[in-house]
C-alpha cells in the first residue's frame, strides 16, 4: 500500500553507518527528511547528497534532522562519505541506511514488493528509490518527492516546501506558489475577514476565496 500524506511513517530499525535504531526514535519531537538514492558511488547522487551536507547549518536553524537511505551496505557509506566530502567540501554528518534488505525502499513504497537485488547489481535495479520524504515531529507524513534517475533534486525546493510546511503548521495558514519566507500567506477560508484582520492586521482580497496576509514579525 501506498504511503500517503499524513499517514504514520512505519517504526523500522534500521542500519546506518552511525549505528541502529528506530526511525521514530530517532525522529524523536524534530521535523526530519528522509532521501533516497539508488545506490553508493553514483555520480548524481553524490552531488545530491553533497548538496544536503553543505544545508547543514540550515537544518539546524529549522530543527530537522536528515537521513539517507541506500540499498548499499554500512562500509561502503562510510568509504563514500569521503567523496561526498570532497566534492561539496562539506562533511556530510547525517547518517545513511543502509537498506540492501530493501526493508525500507518497500515500507515507504519506493519499490515494489517483489523487488530484489541481483548479483552485480546496478543503480537500474534500484532507479525508483530517488525519493525525498518530510516528516513531522508527530512522525506523519507532510510531503513526498519522487525523481528519475537522471535528474538531480533541487534541494532548495525542499528547503523551501520545510519552510512551507512549518510556517502552515505554526500559524494556520495556507502559502501561495513559489511562497518564500516573508512572503504573504493566504489566510484560511474557514477564517472571517474580521477575525483575520484581528490577526494580521490587514488582509488583501484578491478574489472572494482568496485572501493574502502578512505574518506578524
């Protein structure tokens, strides 16, 4: 079965090169992201999971953890975080699973349940486990992200959807497209124009169901 927004996340124990535990432990009361590459020394992957190390500090400031998953084993991630350092010249300090039991790729639907990894395998066998997965501290599922093999993510875009999903969980409200933060956030249609301007200050009315509000500093 498909892994749907807002469903619960599956509890799995799983393997990283920084040691086991369960995912929802580890989540603990943090927002978390967890991304997905078909396997180890890949060249579209390693700048994927450089770019995510050089966020570092931007996790941080947002309380989101990052994890990776690979259907590689714990010593290769370990030898491959070295050309991930290198090529982005920034330690990639977030732990990678290692999934060759593909126990995570199926829980979270990114491959089917009858898949398996052959003898020499190569990242083909694995193509659609290129995923991006938001997870709130309630251990739900907020936003998912799939992408082809040959396409690299653009994690500013998940930065910018974290930033999205925090803003709508903290304040109620909804953000329009290509919303950064400071942008004006659409106010709620369950909210009357007097109760929003109570909130806000002022709104604008766009169009009868549409209404935008700057956030109070």
């Amino acid at each position: 079965m498909a892994l749907r927004i807002n469903d619960t996340i599956p509890n799995l124990t799983v393997e990283t090169d920084q040691g086991t535990f369960d995912l929802h432990d580890w989540i603990g009361d943090s927002w978390a992201i967890l991304f997905s590459h078909p396997k180890d020394f890949t060249p579209v992957c390693t700048t994927e999971f450089s770019a995510v190390a050089q966020l570092a500090d931007e996790w941080d400031k947002r309380g989101t953890k990052v994890i990776g998953v690979s259907v590689d084993g714990v010593e290769d991630h370990k030898k491959w975080k070295g050309d991930i350092e290198a090529y982005g010249n920034a330690a990639p300090g977030f732990p990678i699973i290692a999934d060759d039991g593909l126990a995570v790729s199926k829980a979270f639907d990114m491959l089917p349940a009858e898949a398996y990894l052959p003898d020499g395998r190569t990242p083909a066998d694995s193509a659609t486990v290129r995923s991006v997965f938001i997870i709130g501290p309630d251990k739900t599922l907020k936003l998912s992200m799939t992408y082809p093999m040959t396409v690299g993510r653009n994690f500013s875009e998940v930065l910018r959807a974290l930033d999205g999903l925090q803003t709508s969980a903290r304040e109620n409200v909804a953000t329009p497209a290509n919303w950064t933060v400071g942008d004006d956030i659409i106010v709620p249609v369950a909210v009357s124009d007097a109760d929003a301007i109570a909130k806000y200050g002022a709104i604008e009315t766009v169009l009868p169901y549409l209404r935008k509000a700057k956030l109070p500093s």
